[in-house]
C-alpha cells in the first residue's frame, strides 16, 4: 500500500467552483506539504504543515486554502478556480527529526476550463 | 533565502554513454541538498542525499553525486544510462535550521536513446 496516497488523481472542473483535494499518509509524519507543478518550473510550495496546529503559507498560496484535520490527513481547497490553476498537485510528508527527505503522493493533474 | 539552479533543461544521451545533470545552490546556512527523479505520470522518489560526512553520496540506480561546498554544487552523474533512466530529475536543497522547507529546482528532462 502507498504510504503517501491522494485523491482524486484526475479533476476537471470548471472556473469558479470549489474544489478540494485531499492527501493521507500512513508515515506518522508530522510534516505535510502541498506542492503546484508546472512544466519548465519545478515543483512551487503552496501551504505546509509541521504539526496539526502549525500551518504556513508557501510561495504561492493566494487562492489556495488548507486544512490539517489530523497528523494524516492534510487537503488543499481552491475556493473559486481559475484556469491558471490547471496544473499538477502534489502531497508530501517528511520526518520532523532528524531532517530528511520528502515523500510524495502520486499527484492529482486539475484541469480548470 | 536559498535557491537551487539547474543549469540543463533537456539532456539527451545515448544509451550506455555517461552523464551529468548539473546543480548550483545558493544558501545563507548550512544545507541538506537531494536528487529525487520522477517517472512518467508518477510522483517524486528519492534518488540520494547529502545530510553530512562524505560529499561523494551514492544513490539508487547507480547515480552518484558530489557536494563541493567551495563551487555550491551537487551535480548527479551516471556513468552509463539505459532506457529506463529516461525521466525528469529534480534537485533540491533544504536548510538545516528548524524551518527545513525544500527548494526545488526547475528540473533537467533527461532522455535516452537507443
């Protein structure tokens, strides 16, 4: 079993709907992070968490919302989608200490017509 | 503020033959640096990392890399690819302080003929 799952892995909808996007983890990490993919630009940080009560805005988080429901669980919202939010999410976890790698979900591509 | 550069967009090669993917960081404090590849309609996983002790780190898939602290460097190198190699890899640098967020860079498409 994955230990980073997200759902849905494909979304299309269309401009001004709400839409969120949800991310688990069975790692028993405390630190969850959500990321935005766009071709030729890498991999943007949007929120990230470092404990259920702790959550922090990334680079590019206007129009984006999160929630950390618990350890596990972290979800990305977009509270009225625009086109130019038509790209890849991704969810990712790592160790609070020591410090190391990020483990990442599968992605979810949004497509926002 | 930290930010990581790497210097190949695209990188084709051909089977068997070395490569590079080149790397350049740039931090205020000490740093973790990471290489994670993703596959085709995949997520990232982690190919190796650098945390502290010998700069040469090895990796799955035979990649290897070296972290020069003097260039700000931590290019990824194979020396003979296979078809399989072909993917998009993805440098990255966190800084050790408690924030430990990750930079990623734009990535470098590598691609591999027969």
């Amino acid at each position: 079993d994955a230990d980073v799952t997200q759902t849905p892995r494909n979304r299309i909808t269309k401009t001004g709907k709400r839409i969120m996007l949800e991310c688990s983890q069975t790692k028993g990490h405390d630190r969850m992070y959500w990321y935005r993919q766009d071709p030729g630009l890498g991999l943007r940080l949007i929120y990230y968490s470092f404990d259920v009560k702790d959550i922090n805005k990334g680079e590019i988080s206007d129009g984006y919302s999160v929630s950390r429901q618990a350890q596990a669980k972290f979800s990305l919202s977009l509270e009225s989608a625009i086109p130019n939010q038509t790209a890849l999410y991704f969810c990712a976890t790592s160790r609070d200490f020591p410090l190391s790698e990020q483990f990442f979900g599968p992605g979810t591509r949004l497509t926002v017509l | 503020a930290q930010s990581v550069t790497q210097l190949d967009s695209q990188v084709p090669v051909f089977e068997e033959a070395p490569v590079e993917l080149r790397c350049n960081y740039s931090s205020s404090v000490s740093v973790y640096l990471f290489w994670y590849v993703q596959y085709p309609n995949q997520g990232l996983q982690l190919l190796l990392k650098y945390l502290s002790g010998s700069t040469l780190v090895k990796g799955i898939n035979g990649f290897e890399a070296e972290f020069n602290k003097s260039q700000t460097s931590f290019h990824l190198r194979k020396p003979s690819v296979h078809i399989s190699d072909t993917a998009e890899y993805f440098c990255a640098v966190s800084d050790r302080t408690n924030a430990g967020k990750s930079t990623f860079g734009d990535g470098t498409t590598l691609t591999v003929k027969p």
